[in-house]
C-alpha cells in the first residue's frame, strides 16, 4: 500500500516528536512520589531507627575511640611518638591534613561552583557534599593541631595582644593555613545552614512528637518560607555561593604554597596551586561517589539520585582525572627540562626508583588510569565500578600528598642529610581513627539531619514538570 | 486623595502548586487586591516578579563587611610585623605586600560571608520561633506541599468579595485569619 503524502507528513511529525522525546535529557527527578510523601520518606530516618544503622555507627565509634587515644599519645608523649624524624619533619600527619581538605573542597564545588553554573543536578546530592566538606574540614583541621606538639597554644598563631610584645610572623605560610582553614569552615558552616533553614522547617512541620518539634523548630529558626524571607534567602544563598568558590580555591592554593614557598626540590613549583587544588576537587569527588552510591542504595534514593548524576559525576571524575595526569606529566617534565640536577633527582629517579616508588607507581597508576575507564558509558552507569574507583582514588590521593611530602623530604639535596621514614602506629591511628571520626560523624548526619536538600528538589521538579506540559 | 486601606482582616487561600499560586497572585491583584503575604515550601522568583517586589538589598551588608575585612586584615598584618615588632629575617622587606595578600583574601571573605548571614537573619528577624500565622490550622504543610497566600480585607464586605475570588481561583482552602 502507498502512503499519501498526508500520511507520509504526519508519520514524519510523529517520529520527529518521539525523537524529541528520546533527544530530551531524562529528568533530573523521576521520582513519582508526590512532595508530601517524598519529604516524608526522606525525613523517616530521623524519627525510626534501622537496625542496620547501629552496627555502622557502632564501627565508627570504635574507630573513633582508637583516634581519641591515638591523640591522646601524641599530646602526653609528643610528636616523638610519630614517626617524623629530621629531615623528614613534615610526614603522616600533614599527609593527613592535605588529604582530608583536598576531600572537603569537592562538597564546595558541587554545592557552591554548580550553582553559580545553574547546573540543577547538584540538588540530589549537594546537602551530603556540603556535610562531607564540614567533617573533613573538621578533621583536616585537628592534624597542624596536633602537630603543633602543644596544641592548648594553638592560639600563639592567632594576633593577640600577648604580654610578650611578640606577634605571629605573617611571612609564614602556617599563619596564611590557620586563617584559611578557619575561614573556609566557618563559611562552609554558614553556607551549609543557610540551605538547611527550610528543609530543619519540613523537619519541624512533620516531626511526630512535641520534643522533636521543638528542636528542629529551634534549629529552624523560625523559618516559614515566607515570599519576604524567599526573596533575601535566594539572594544571600547567591553571594555566599559566589564567595565559597574563590574561597576553595584560595584555600588549597595556600596549602600548596606551605611546600611551594619553600626551597625543596620537589615541593618548589609554581604548578603547585592549580595542580593542588584541581587533585583535591578530584579526590573529593572520588569521595562522593563513595558516599552517595551506599546512601542512594539504603535509603532507596533511585527516584532522587538517578544514573545520570552518577554519570556527570563519573565525567566530573574523569576531567579532574585528566588534569591530574596533565600535572603529573608536567610536573616531571619540567623536574627534567629544569636542567637541575637536585630537581631532576626528586622529581624523576627519587621518586620513580627511591625507597617510595612502590607508592607513587601505585598513585599514578590508579590516578591516570582509573579515570580514564569513565570515558565508556557502560563503566558510568556501573554503580560497583563508580564505587571501587572512588575507592581506589581516595586511597591513591593520599599517596600522591605522601609522595609529595615524604618522598621530597627524605632524599632532599644532600645524600649525607638523607634519612629513611616509616611511620608508627600512632601514626597510623591517627589516619584510621579520623576516617572513623569522618564516618561517625556522616552517620549522625544521616540520621538526625535531613540528608537531601528537599526544597531544592521540590523546586527543580516544579520546573522539569513545566518544561515536560 | 489616596488612604493607605488598613487590612482589618486576612483571608487566605491555600493553593495546591507554585504556579496557582502565581497566577492567584496575579489576578488578586489585578483586581485591587493587597497581597499581605505568600508562603511555598520551595523558592518561586516568579512570586517577586508578579508582586514587583525589589531585588533584596542584602549584598550591601556582604560589601561592607568584605571591605571592613579586608582593610582591618591587612591593618593588622602591618601592624603587627612592620610596626609594633619589626623582624628583620635576612633583610626581607617588612612591608611584604604579596605576602598578605592570603590573609588579606581570607578576611574579606570571612568577614563579608558573616555579615551576609548575620544580615539575612536580622532582616527577617530571626530566630522568631512564633508568628500569628503559626496559629492558622494546617499551616505545617505550607513547608510540605502547599502554597499560602494571605489577602487583605478591609471590612466585611471586602473579606465575602476576597473570598469569593479566592474561591473562584480554585483555592484548595479558605481560611479567615
């Protein structure tokens, strides 16, 4: 049978319409339960308990214990039971810190940089990213603490009037870290509340008991949701976003510049901050596929975390991935182009063929291969796969910082001043111990705070069902 | 002569989603209405535009505060190490201007983020744990899934009129307050 040319029009129109429909970015929220069930099922872990909570929280607080008592060493006997020695002065512990603020700065750029980028998918998943920056802040924080040896003086880094006459020398960069990292809390803190306000309001509103009521009622602040309290939330939200990212960027810059200021080969670079700062977007982006993948599955979040955020992440991965082994290449380039010998030893042999080369074969390896699988969609929209590399990314990050620190330090320009390292298990506690802290303190997030940013996501399928009408 | 009408009462209607709400508000007043107040769970920008209401002037206090921050920052870094106790390392200039910049950065935005914050909670008020509005019944779920909007009625006849149209915009509730 022939198609009149009528039939031939209308059979085009319907297969332009249906490929519209296929062309069309799937929705960002597909969920189909209707806002009042899904604020109540998101909020349900805050009033019932699940078994399978206990036992998690259970581990992280042990964990927890091995760090109050790791501490608990280190500020009765001293940074002598580290196992920092002399030239190798900076070690585990500053490995530590630079770790754990690298992975804090990914919660920042998801929940400040994406909204200044109106990229709406940050919505799902930016509360748990903002909560992941608050308590590896925290942890960052407690390691030049410790380190200080005597850390009830940590406020001699501070300008106060001492009777000394004496101030803190502002030439050195550990004074630029104390007012970045302080900042940088302070102002995640805020900008992590401020978003919480109306969501602390649907907690209050639906909370089943008197007590419960007030607390999130007090924690709310009195928030209604008002078309007043709207139009100044929408505004201030803005601006702080726009003060965060610079912020994070500044903040890993100074930590780079403690090593880059210096005259160490291998730490005096001027690559160091863009190459600092892009490894610790990229390592804290490895730690929220391994936060949000187990949280998606247990709180059957499939409806609110779809496969594509887990694939723009994956891309967010993969660029960050590549900017990294950019700098790596470029780091040991220029270590050889330089011409100079102590700077060709550290960045090239020391490295690739000293007494760490099992650690930074290991870190390049996962951080310029891994990333590299996402380029498949098939390895983007495979959640174990996703959940692994973030895995194996977080761990070989921390190797890169060791790398950096231990490796440059130990065989600095003198063979006569070289010294072997390894840590102790103080050190090693102190590592384990903030993990667990880092976890006990997410799984408290998980169950008394509301995890997902419900009015955002409310307001996002408001305009993804206008565009569908 | 115009006299500013003092609301005697309020009516609100309680609409079922943003864009009722939206459109409600824009028919209100395009019939002499005065809108007193709206409340939705999530933030309508289109609620300002309908209402003409200005852009929030907040980002003042966060200017203000960046540059009380970043000059009372640099203040105290040459305060400190060029004239209260000038240390000579190794002839290093004591106004070591690259080397404040980081702290100097740090302050602005420390200082401009908290008066921003501070700002917010003291134009609204906050932390007002009770408002009148509080006491309407239902309200809870205006931070759940419904869409408040309070009129103005100036005397009895005017609330039966905003009733009325409340009524006619397919108001899921009227409630007199």
């Amino acid at each position: 049978m022939i198609a009149t040319p009528l039939e031939l029009l209308h059979a085009r129109a319907g297969e332009r319409a249906r490929a519209r429909e296929l062309l069309a970015p799937p929705r960002l929220v597909p969920d189909r339960r209707d806002d009042a069930a899904l604020t109540r099922d998101i909020l349900t872990p805050l009033w019932t308990s699940d078994w399978r909570w206990w036992p998690l929280f259970g581990i992280a607080g042990l964990l927890t214990l091995l760090f109050l008592v790791a501490i608990g060493v280190t500020v009765t006997r001293g940074i002598g039971s580290w196992g920092n020695n002399i030239p190798v002065a900076w070690a585990w512990g500053i490995t530590d810190f630079v770790w754990w603020i690298g992975i804090g700065h990914a919660g920042t750029f998801i929940s400040a940089f994406l909204l200044l980028l109106h990229q709406h998918w940050r919505a799902s998943i930016n509360r748990v990213a903002e909560a992941m920056t608050l308590f590896a802040v925290m942890n960052a924080g407690m390691f030049p603490l410790l380190h200080l040896g005597r850390p009830w003086f940590f406020y001699w880094l501070a300008p106060y009037p001492a009777t000394t006459g004496v101030w803190p020398n502002f030439l050195s960069s550990l004074t630029w870290d104390v007012a970045a990292v302080s900042t940088y809390f302070t102002v995640s803190l805020l900008f992590w509340y401020q978003g919480l306000l109306p969501d602390l309001a649907s907690a209050r509103d639906l909370a089943p008991t008197t007590l419960r009521r007030r607390i999130y009622g007090v924690l709310a602040l009195g928030w209604r949701g008002s078309g007043e309290q709207w139009r100044r939330y929408r505004m201030v939200y803005l601006m702080l976003a726009g003060l965060a990212t610079p912020l994070v960027i500044s903040v890993h810059t100074i930590v780079s510049l403690d090593f880059a200021i210096t005259q160490l080969p291998g730490w005096h670079s001027t690559i160091f901050p863009p190459y600092f700062v892009i490894g610790a977007i990229f390592s804290g982006i490895a730690m929220v596929l391994v936060l949000v993948i187990p949280i998606r599955r247990a709180f059957g979040l499939h409806g609110v975390i779809t496969p594509r955020h887990l694939d723009l992440l994956s891309r967010l991965l993969l660029l960050t991935g590549s900017l990294v082994a950019y700098s790596y290449l470029t780091e040991s380039f220029i270590g050889w182009y330089s011409g100079d010998r102590f700077e060709r030893y550290a960045l090239l042999t020391g490295r690739a063929a000293g007494p760490f080369a099992w650690v930074f074969w290991f870190m390049t390896a996962i951080n310029v291969l891994v990333p590299q699988l996402f380029w498949s969609p098939r390895m983007r929209h495979n959640t174990v796969a996703l959940f692994v590399a973030g895995l194996l990314i977080c761990a070989s990050m921390w190797c890169e910082r060791f790398v950096i620190i231990v490796a440059s330090l130990s065989r600095s320009f003198l063979p006569s001043s070289w010294h072997a390292y390894a840590p102790t298990w103080v050190d090693v506690s102190l590592l384990a111990g903030s993990i667990g802290f880092f976890f006990l303190l997410m799984f408290a997030f998980l169950r008394w705070v509301p995890s997902l940013a419900l009015s955002e996501i409310r307001q996002l399928r408001a305009l993804e069902q206008r565009g569908a009408a | 002569v115009t006299r500013s009408r003092q609301p005697v009462e309020q009516v609100i209607g309680v609409f079922a989603c943003g864009d009722a709400l939206v459109e409600a508000v824009r028919l209100l007043q395009q019939g002499g209405h005065q809108i007193v107040e709206t409340w939705a769970p999530y933030d309508i920008d289109a609620l300002d535009r309908v209402r003409r209401r200005p852009r929030s002037r907040l980002p003042r206090a966060g200017l203000v505060g960046g540059i009380v921050g970043g000059v009372s920052g640099a203040t105290v870094l040459w305060w400190t190490n060029a004239r209260s106790y000038p240390l000579n390392v190794g002839a290093r200039p004591l106004v070591a201007i690259p080397a404040w910049i980081p702290i100097t950065f740090e302050s602005v935005v420390l200082l401009s983020a908290t008066s921003l914050f501070i700002g917010l909670c003291l134009r609204l008020g906050l932390p007002r744990l009770w408002a009148p509005i509080d006491d309407v019944e239902g309200f809870e779920r205006a931070s759940v899934d419904e869409f408040w909007v309070a009129v103005a009625a100036s005397d009895s006849a005017d609330t039966a009129h905003v009733e009325a149209a409340l009524t006619q915009l397919h108001a899921r509730r009227v409630v007199r307050a």
